[in-house]
C-alpha cells in the first residue's frame, strides 16, 4: 500500500530541478513536521506526554503514552477504545473502564470518576452537617447530595449539588446551590451577590446578599425587596473563580393588614438597575427573568449564613450590552483571563465571541467583541481556556477580541486536533495517514527547555522576506545539508545558505534523492513527471533513487537508467505486468 504522500500524480518536475518551497505565511508561523502513520485518537499534555492510539513510528497498532520520545505500549488499554479527558491529568478509557495518568503513564482499573464523586458526595456531608445551623433542612445533614461534575477535563474535580433549603422565603424554588471540591470544601452560591444596583423613581437600594431586603418606592410606596438567582448552569472556570449564567428576579413584599400575613411577588418589571444618573432596564426573557453571569470565587468567605459558608466575592453581570439589550450566549463556552469565550459550530462555519464583564456607572454588564466566523475542520479548547481551530492547514488560536492567529504550519488535511497549551498539540488525519505532533515543555514547567518546533532560538524558522525555511541548531547556526529532524526523524535537505529545498529531484555524492512539497525527503515509490520510481528505503544511502531490478513487497520491479519504472514490456526475457511487476 502506498501512503498518501507517495501518491503524487501531478507533479511534473525534470529530474534535474531544484524548487525551493516559499510558503505564505507570517514569520512567527511554525512549521510542524508531517510524519505517516494511522492516528485514531490522541490526547496532548503537558511537557511533551501524550496518549495516542494508532500505527505511528513504525510501530505496531497500539495505545501507546509516550514521555521525552519514549512510546510506552499501554497494555491493558486496546486500540480503538473510546477515550476522554477526565480531573486535569487522566485519560478515561471505555467509560471508566481503566484510567491513565499522564503524569506517570501509570494505567489503573480503579474507579476514579465515582470514587472522586462518592468522596465529593461524602466529604460534603460531613462539612454542611458540620456547618449547618438552619440553612438546609435536617435531611441534608445524613443524606449524601447527588453531586454533578462541572469542570473540564483540564482541571481538578469540582461539583454542583442542590441543598433543599429550610425556609422557602424570598421566592426561593426550595434549594440552593452549592460548589464543592473533593474534599468537600464548598460554597453556597446563592447567597452573596456582590452588588445589584436597584434604581427606581426617585430611589435606589444596593443587594449585596440573597437574603437582604431593603425598602424602595415603587409607586410611591415604600416596599421591601430582595433579589433571587435561579435557573444556574456553569459555563466555565478557572483555577480561582467559578463562571455560571444565571436567572435573576426581584420580589417585593406585601403584608396584610388584617391577617399581618406576608406575600412576595414578581417585581422585575417595575425597577431599573444601575444609578440614578444611569437607570438601564434591560431586556427581560419571555418569564420575566434578567439573565446574568456571576463571577464566583472558590475560595470561603470568613462569615457564613445560618452556618453555611458561602464566596468570599461574588460579582453579577446583566447579560446585556451598556444599554441594557440582551445578547445571545453561545452554547460552547470557556474561560480565559478573565474573559468567557463563547462559540458554536453551525454547517461548515464557526462562530466565536469574547465576553469582557464591565461595570459603568453602577451597571455591571456583557461587553461582547464582533463576532468572529471561519470555516474550520477541527475545534478544541485548552488547558487555558484558549479556543484553537484547524483551518485549511493551520493550527490558529482566538486572540480573545475577533480574530484567530496561526500558530502552526501543518498538513493541509487535517481534521483532527488536540491541545494542551501553544507547546503541546498533537493534529491527524486517520485516513490520509499522516500526523504532527508538537511536544515541549509548557509555560509553568520548571524546566524552560523546549522542543525544537516551538522555541524560537531553535528549530524551523521562516525568512520574512522570501518565506523560505532553514533550521536553526542549538548552536545558533544554520544547519547545512542533510538534517534530520530530531522529532519526527524525517530527513531534509538545507543548500550552503541553509535554505530548505522542496518540490523535486536533487542530487547529491552521485545519487538522486525526492523532496517532497514540506521538503522531507521521500522514501519508497513515488510517482513524479508521469513515471514511478523507487527510493532506497533502508539506512545505507537512504532515500537514493535505485535503478535496474528492484525486489520490494516479495514482487520485481525494473527501473530504467533514469530511474523510471517499466511496464507493460520485456527486459532480459522477463515480462513486466501493467503494474511494473514481473509475471511470473
């Protein structure tokens, strides 16, 4: 079988020429190194480890995790299971079926989804029956909450639970939710609000917390208000904070003169937010909620609520623009200094928006970038929060305002991409065969030493000017000649100026060699200027072109003085088939 490199059939290049390959592209652009090999699936992580499942290095299918080059076959994972990213360090296989953990490729059977969930369940118990002091109601002391996994694969554990609350006031729906690690250090997220700005008729009031009621006009009356969060999904988080959109609603009490019993009612529509000099009302949903994104911190606020410990900040944005007019939030959503990143994919075409969370003149609101839309053939998130693309041969990622930047140079039929952080990214196409890895070490790590495709002291570099490549060494000088690639092993050839060649025949100490359009020298069959030939693909002059009768896949093939296969013809009383082969 020839792979997909080798078939070429429409090249049309004199053996005697040299082409030089010009890529166009920015200067900053890395080019990845294209190696065959049938890729299933891969995950990427940090310090060049990696899990990747195929025939790659001319090795037999397996599972392999592969640390500092090392391929370690995994044995008790088969190829071709099904995988997913799990708690910032393991690979889930087969739906927790066995874990590994790419820190130290070390497979386990273990349960580590559930257990991390029964010990999140538990450990939360024990801290709320702990804490509680009429909060939550009795049960929640002696039953385990049912705990949702809210994190990403990038990050350690985190859960959501609903704690039925004791009193039903305030127009609460019967629980609050609570956020808690493994260990069950929590916090209840419906209580601190930060700071909603409540504007009415010749009034305002501040709600700095769930629980407090403050008296305002509506109508020329003094009344009591409080606010309320429902309906609350998370949409992202980093090491410090918790992101969620959420429902908000504003309630006002009523008393009954004769029975002294007290009534709650919506009362969303009657106010404004913000400041006198800077009322907004914004756009309500079809139930009368405002929709908001909370920036909630993990850490413990040193006071508690009925004995329940709650954020030490809380900030709330109206999903609005300054104006107040709500604005969509796409379905896939992450977290990146600060900002949330948001995206959806509909037919060919990607939509990308980034969310900057603003306050002006006490009206804390959505500022949303243009939208960003590219077609793409691959999308992802990282460790950071970053959304990559690929697209039509590069690797780009988000710039977090309304554009993507190319990072990397790589084969035009990718389709598939995972990616840790800028250093770590593994792109494939399992039915073209071929796959690139870049594997270094990440920003955090204590060693700043980095792999050849993503420092910028050492490895490909581009010419600004002319686009053509060279590779610069450890030394600082340009490599001259054959090179080999340390990380994907491929050969290339630098003229005295140290410029990559690409695209066609060079000869070198007698023998010709093929250069295919990346400049990595081909081994093998390869069809060119409408004639198959055939280059060396063992050591010892590897890659030179062969001539006269060649014996490969346990058939005979003649090649002429030039090189070019025969066919259909006799040479020596042997008969060539159409295929070039000998019938025997």
């Amino acid at each position: 079988m020839f792979r997909r490199s080798t078939k070429i059939t429409s090249l049309i290049v004199a053996a005697a020429s040299i082409a030089t390959m010009v890529p166009a592209m920015a200067a900053d652009v890395k080019k990845v190194d294209t190696q065959d090999g049938t890729v299933y699936n891969a995950v990427a992580y940090k310090d060049g480890k990696y899990y990747i499942d195929g025939e790659v290095e001319d090795k037999d299918e397996a599972a392999y995790y592969v640390s500092n080059g090392k391929y370690t076959d995994l044995d008790d994972v088969d190829s071709g299971d099904e995988i997913a990213r799990y708690g910032g360090k393991y690979v889930e296989v087969d739906n927790g079926d066995y874990y590994l953990d790419l820190e130290t490729g070390k497979v386990t059977d273990d349960e580590v989804r559930d257990d991390s969930k029964d010990d999140a369940e538990t450990n939360l118990r024990k801290k709320i029956r702990k804490d509680n002091d009429g909060r939550y109601v009795d049960s929640a002391e002696s039953e385990n909450p049912d705990a949702k996994l809210v994190s990403n694969g990038f990050q350690e554990e985190w859960y959501e639970a609903k704690i039925s609350a004791k009193s039903k006031s305030n127009g609460n729906q019967g629980s609050y939710t609570v956020y808690t690690d493994v260990k069950g250090n929590y916090i209840d997220a419906d209580h601190n609000l930060g700071k909603i700005n409540v504007v009415t008729t010749g009034d305002s009031v501040t709600l700095k917390n769930t629980n407090d009621k403050e008296t305002i006009k509506i109508d020329g009356k003094n009344v009591e208000i409080s606010a309320v969060v429902t309906d609350s999904e998370v949409i992202g988080m980093d090491k410090d904070y918790i992101y969620r959109k959420a429902s908000l609603q504003i309630y006002k009490y009523a008393k009954d003169a004769a029975t002294g019993d007290v009534t709650t009612s919506d009362a969303t529509k009657l106010v404004k937010f913000g400041s006198k000099n800077n009322d907004i009302k914004p756009e309500l949903t079809a139930d009368g909620k405002v929709q908001i994104i909370q920036k909630i911190s993990k850490a413990q606020d040193s006071d508690d609520i009925d004995g329940a410990k709650f954020a030490k900040t809380v900030n709330t944005y109206f999903l609005t623009n300054d104006k107040g007019e709500a604005k969509e939030l796409y379905a896939n959503t992450s977290v990146n200094n600060g900002k949330v990143i948001a995206y959806k994919e509909s037919g060919d075409s990607l939509y990308v928006q980034a969310l900057t969370l603003k306050s002006k003149n006490g009206y804390y609101y959505t500022d949303i970038s243009d939208t960003d839309t590219d077609s793409y053939d691959a999308v992802t998130t990282d460790v950071d929060g970053n959304v990559w693309t690929l697209e039509k041969g590069y690797a780009k990622k988000y710039n977090n305002d309304d554009d993507f930047d190319k990072v990397y140079k790589v084969d035009g039929s990718f389709d598939k991409l995972s990616v840790y952080d800028k250093d770590n990214i593994i792109a494939w196409n399992e039915g073209d065969e071929v796959y690139s890895v870049v594997a270094g070490k990440s920003k955090d790590s204590d060693d700043t030493t980095t792999d050849d495709t993503v420092t910028t002291t050492t490895g490909w570099a581009q010419d600004a000017t002319t686009g053509a490549w060279s590779y610069v060494k450890a030394d600082g000088t340009k490599a001259i000649g054959w090179f080999q690639s340390p990380t994907s092993q491929l050969w290339y050839y630098m003229d005295a100026n140290g410029v990559m060649q690409a695209n066609g025949w060079i000869q070198d100490g007698g023998s010709w060699y093929f250069l295919d359009s990346t400049g990595a020298m081909k081994t093998g069959w390869v069809y060119t200027g409408g004639a198959w030939y055939f280059l060396k693909p063992t050591n010892g002059n590897k890659g030179a072109m062969q001539t006269g009768w060649i014996q490969t896949g346990g058939k005979w093939y003649y090649c002429n003085a030039s090189g070019a296969m025969l066919s259909n013809t006799t040479v020596g009383g042997y008969v060539l088939g159409a295929d070039g082969a000998w019938i025997k």
